[in-house]
C-alpha cells in the first residue's frame, strides 16, 4: 500500500484542521476528543450515536470550547452523514465508533455487523463523495483515518508477534466485524485513492473505560467487594496501551502517515491477565486496605472461559516507531497505578452508569 515518498504531505504544517471524529463519546474516542481540541486546538466535530457505551460526561471537559461541536447520529445515517461532511467540512476524519466489545459480540453479533461494517461502509461513502467535491489543493491534504484493532490478526502462540503484514485470522464475531471494515477502508484507497491510514492497535486502558472491559471491572468489583471474575486460567496474555498514549499515536499517524498505508500500535506490556488483576489489587491493598490482614487477592475467583478466547495477543509497533517517531511515554506500573487512582477520585463517572448497567457476566454464547 505504500506511494512515494514526494508524495506524502505532512498535516502537521495545517494548525486550526477540523476532525470529524467517530465515537467521540466513547472511551477511546472522548480521549482522542480531549486531546485533539484541547491540547492540540484542533476543531472537533464529535458524531456519535450515544449507545449504552457513549457518555457526554466523558468530554465534558471540553464541551464548552469554541471549536468542539457535538452531532448525536449513527453513522449507518447517510442522509445525516452527508449533511455533517457538507455542513463543517472537515479536513480530516477519525473513525473510531464501533461496537466494542468481544463478550457482547459472541451473545449477540447483529449490532457488529450493523456499526462496524456497514456503519464504516457508509461513512467511507460519505467521504468519498464529500472529498470528490473538494478543490485538489484541498484534496491532497484529506485524511481518512480508520482507528481498528489488532484482534484482526488473531492469537499468538508463546512467541512471536503482529506486525503490519500479519495474516488477517479474525476469530470472535467482533474481530471478524472490525477485520470486514479494514477491507472496506483498503478497498476506498486502492480503488477510489481516497486517502486512507489504518491502524491496528492493541488493549487499551486508562480513564473513562467502560465497566465491561477487563480493567475497570476488577477495580469495581474489588470496591465493592465482590469477586473478581478471572476468564479460564487467568493466562491468556494481552499488550496493554495507556488510552492517552494511543491518543498521541493517531494524531503521529494523522499528521505524519503515509495513505495507503497500515500502523501498528501497541504498548510494549504484555501481561497475563491474572498478572494485571495481581497488580491491580497490589495497588488497591497499598491505596485503601481491606483491614484484618486481608487482601483483595482473596477475592480472585477464576470462571468458565470465554469461547474461542485468544490465548496471546503482541504487536510490534517498530514500523510507528522508526518511521513517524513515536513512542508510549509511560509504563504499564505507572499507567495502571494512575488509572487506579483515577477510578477512585471519579466514583461520579462510574456510579452513574451503573445505575443502568447491570454488570452481569457476559459472552458465556447461551
Ligand atoms: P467504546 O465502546 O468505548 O465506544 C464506542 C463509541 O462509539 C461510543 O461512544 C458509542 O456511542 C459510539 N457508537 C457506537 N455505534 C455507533 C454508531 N452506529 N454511530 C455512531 N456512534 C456509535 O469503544 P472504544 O473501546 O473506545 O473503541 C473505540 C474504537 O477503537 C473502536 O473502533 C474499537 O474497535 C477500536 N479499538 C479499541 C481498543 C480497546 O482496547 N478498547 C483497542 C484497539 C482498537
Ligand atoms: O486487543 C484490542 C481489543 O482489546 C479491542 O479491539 C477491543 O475493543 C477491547 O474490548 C479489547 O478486547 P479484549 O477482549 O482483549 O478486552 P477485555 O477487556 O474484554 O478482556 C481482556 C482480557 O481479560 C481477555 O483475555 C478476557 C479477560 N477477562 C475479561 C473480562 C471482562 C477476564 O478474565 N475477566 C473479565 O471479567
């Protein structure tokens, strides 16, 4: 997918671009949000759908500056995409709205099929056409972005790791989901030259996660006492990225990618998830002790595995390193340890959502 190398142009020269950004009401997506408006003073446009997984409060922060605007629609609209794209011509697009989560996919795929697939679809449609109308000097700087994960690879054995030219082996319904819409973006750059980047990255965590992942689900339950829900052995391993670091890397990869091209981005911490869950309740005995010498280790309880579960997931990210420069800037230790903390001092945030959300376990396929 590469082009030459005098062809590339830089966005990083174009201070006050527009980004429309999907799913910015999400986890991953509100922290691209934050950090595009307001630490880069980019204008954002954040569409988003609002599903049980979007949250307003999540970009709050943000909500009140002169160049964020928010458009509550699915993207599989097209009649209100093309009005968005017509409406604050963007110079660039961050696709990040997806349905999310593995569990749910494997109890009910409808929803992956719908958003990822043909919501991307659409989307890709809407820019095509949007950037069809552009002046050329304009058109060569456009940007369409697809923000995709590395469970499009499927599951390492011990060693080994993804790279950018790593078979496509999806595995779960979600996987498979997000694996169909890395086509469809190829396809809209091969075919149509739209300018596309994709870029694959590993588990992401940090504030404002959604209490169905991994991460938050074990530092709640331990607030509260309750078990913490360890899948199989607790062995299956993952490479864990700080959400604000993947943040940075989209905006390396929008302001210095090379269309056509595919990134990889991970964050170097592969763990065992019953080492995270160690860690996490190592930083919960030092920060609030349960008393009487107990420890939140008592409360790991190991349940029956989700089906199909990836056993190791590693992504080289040698390629963003080398070529556009860049790098996680903490450690998992401190990265967690900080999530940890933030968890603590937000109870607003989560409280909030659990008053419609039931938290039962999920992904079980009955
Ligand atoms: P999330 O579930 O927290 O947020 C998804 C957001 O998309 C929500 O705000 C939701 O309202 C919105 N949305 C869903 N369907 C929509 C629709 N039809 N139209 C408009 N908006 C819609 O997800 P996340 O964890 O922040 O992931 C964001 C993206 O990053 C996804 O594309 C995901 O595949 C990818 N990704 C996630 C991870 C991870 O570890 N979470 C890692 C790699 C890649
Ligand atoms: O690799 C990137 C992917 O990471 C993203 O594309 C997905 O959107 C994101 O949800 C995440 O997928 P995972 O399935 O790896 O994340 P999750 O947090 O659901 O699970 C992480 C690991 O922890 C996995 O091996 C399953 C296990 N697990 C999960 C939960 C929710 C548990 O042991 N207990 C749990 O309660």
């Amino acid at each position: 997918m590469a082009i030459a190398l005098d062809q590339r142009v830089h966005l990083s020269q174009s201070i006050g671009m527009k980004i429309l950004i999907t799913g910015g009401a999400g986890f991953i997506g509100s922290a691209v949000v934050r950090h595009f408006s307001r630490d880069c003073g980019f204008g954002v446009i954040n569409l988003d759908k609002l599903t049980y997984a979007g949250n307003l409060s999540s970009v709050g922060s943000v909500s009140n500056l002169p160049n964020y605007i928010f458009e509550h629609h699915d993207i599989c609209d097209k009649a209100a995409v093309d009005r968005i794209f017509r409406a604050h011509t963007p110079d660039a697009v961050i696709h990040l709205a997806a349905e999310s989560h593995v569990d749910r996919s494997i109890d009910g795929p409808a929803p992956f099929l719908e958003t990822n697939v043909k919501g991307t679809f659409t989307l890709l449609e809407c820019a095509r056409s949007y950037w069809y109308s552009l002046p050329v000097s304009t058109r060569d700087k456009f940007r369409f972005l697809h923000v995709s994960t590395d469970e499009v690879y499927g599951a390492l054995g011990a060693e080994g790791q993804f790279t950018e030219n790593s078979q496509y082996r999806p595995n779960s319904p979600y996987a498979a989901s997000k694996a169909a819409a890395d086509h469809f973006a190829r396809a809209w750059y091969h075919t149509y030259e739209l300018p596309v980047i994709v870029t694959n990255c590993s588990n992401n965590y940090g504030p404002f996660q959604f209490p169905e992942k991994m991460i938050p689900t074990m530092i709640l339950a331990a607030l509260e006492g309750q078990q913490l829900p360890v899948y199989g052995d607790g062995k299956n391993i993952r490479d864990w990225l700080h959400v604000q670091d993947h943040a940075a890397a989209l905006y390396c990869v929008l302001t210095k990618g090379v269309p056509g091209e595919v990134y990889n981005i991970g964050g170097e911490a592969e763990r065992q998830n019953i080492e995270v869950v160690e860690s996490i309740c190592e930083v919960l005995d030092s920060l609030i002790p349960r008393g009487s010498f107990a420890s939140y280790r008592d409360l790991i309880h190991f349940v029956p595995d989700r089906p199909g579960h990836d056993y190791r997931y590693s992504v080289s990210c040698d390629k963003l390193k080398n070529e556009l420069g860049w790098t996680p800037s903490r450690s998992f230790e401190e990265g967690l340890s900080q999530t940890i903390s933030w968890y603590l001092e937000n109870r607003h945030w989560w409280q909030s959502i659990q008053k419609r959300y039931d938290g039962r376990r999920r992904g079980l396929g009955q």
